[in-house]
C-alpha cells in the first residue's frame, strides 16, 4: 500500500476516534438509553456496540452477529408473516408505558424524570391526533424558530410541563409557609393578648386584696351641740 493511502486510512481512523469519543460523551443519548435499560447496560452498549473503536483486521464480532441474523431470517421467513402483529404489539407496550409514566409523575413520583417524561409525551404527540392537533394549536403564537421539530416535540413538551409543576409546588409551598407565618403571628398576638389580661387581672385583685385588708375608713365624730 501506498504512502497516501496509508496516510489516508490513518487520517480517517482518527476521524472515527474522535466521533466515537465525541458519541459516548453526549449525556443526551445515554440519558435516552437509560429509558428503557439500566445504567450499566447503556455503558457497555454504547462502548461496545454503538460507538465501539477497535481498529483491526478480523471482523468485528457485530458484524458477525448480523451477517447470522440475516441468515437467520433468510432460511425462516415465517417470522415475518406476524411483523404487523409484532408492531401493534409493541406500539400497545409503548401507550402503556407511556401512559404509566405521565400517571407516575403527575402522582408526584420523583424516579420519573426529563427522559421518561419524555418518551411518554413523544408517544402521545405522534400516536394521538387529537393530542397532537391539540399542542399544535397551544403553539401557533410561539415563534416558529423557537419550537422544536415533530421528533423532539417530547422532550420540549415534558421541560413545559415539568416547570409547571414544579412551579405549582413552588407556589404552593409559598402559600403554606406564609399560611403558617400567619398563623404563628395570630398564636403569638393571642397570647400576648391573654397575657395582658392576665396581669390587668391580677393588679385587680390585688388592689381589692388591699383594700379588703385595710377595711372602711371611719369618719371622724362630729361635736355635739349643748
């Protein structure tokens, strides 16, 4: 081979490292597979299927394993007579889901975060026409460049309703703190109140105490005419 070949070959395997490297840091796409499979599995999925950077000569054992898949299919092309069914399965699986998480968080479920928030209004905005026709017409005021396109209409969907609720509670716990500031100030004013009646109680029956003590004062005789 070649000196520019060569040079050509390295220059496109750095360009794979570096978009491999560039892939595994985008937080977006993990946060997405986290979705549906834990934390672990998205790691090793994503490093060593996804974006996997292995240069060598043998063949990968990915592509191995899908050259065997399509065989697979190939000799048993049955599979395929059920592919409708097997869709309306899983679009059945992804509303129940869906509909789970949007139940969850609106219970107050802390687990269900942006990415789960998400899939759920994503599944309602493209499987739902009313839904869809529904935010469609929520938007027309906004500015055209400021929204989103169909496929991340989820994600901008779940920030919106997720800044609601949260300022709701927010709102909410602010009236229950000034709630109880005002019933504390009502509290302390009572027994201030009380207390003034205490002590204007007690001067008064001590002031009675003395004069109880110090009986009726006598007059003094008058002289008698002779």
């Amino acid at each position: 081979m070649d000196k520019p070949s060569l040079r050509r070959i390295s220059e496109l395997l750095s360009c794979h490292q570096r978009f491999c490297e560039q892939q595994l840091a985008n937080t977006k796409t993990a946060r997405v597979l986290e979705t549906a499979f834990n934390g672990d599995f998205t790691e090793q999925y994503m490093k060593q299927l996804m974006f996997d950077y292995t240069p060598r000569e043998d063949v990968p054992w990915f592509d191995g394993s899908l050259a065997k898949l399509y065989d697979y299919f190939e000799e048993t092309p049955e599979v395929w007579a059920n592919a409708e069914e097997f869709m309306k399965t899983r679009l059945k699986l992804d509303e129940q889901k869906a509909s789970e998480y949007l139940r969850r968080f609106l219970s107050g479920d802390q687990s269900i975060k942006l990415p789960r928030l998400s899939f759920a209004l994503q599944h309602m905005y493209d499987s739902d026409p009313d839904f869809q026709c529904a935010v469609d017409r929520s938007l027309e005021d906004k500015d055209p460049a400021s929204l989103p396109v169909e496929d991340e209409m989820g994600e901008y969907l779940a920030q919106q309703l997720m800044d609601l609720v949260h300022g709701q509670h927010k709102e909410a716990a602010m009236s229950a703190n000034a709630a109880s500031q005002q019933a504390g100030s009502a509290a302390q004013q009572q027994s201030s109140n009380k207390a003034t009646e205490g002590a204007e109680q007690d001067a008064a029956a001590q002031q009675q105490e003395k004069q109880d003590i110090g009986g009726p004062q006598q007059q003094p005789d008058e002289p008698s005419s002779s």
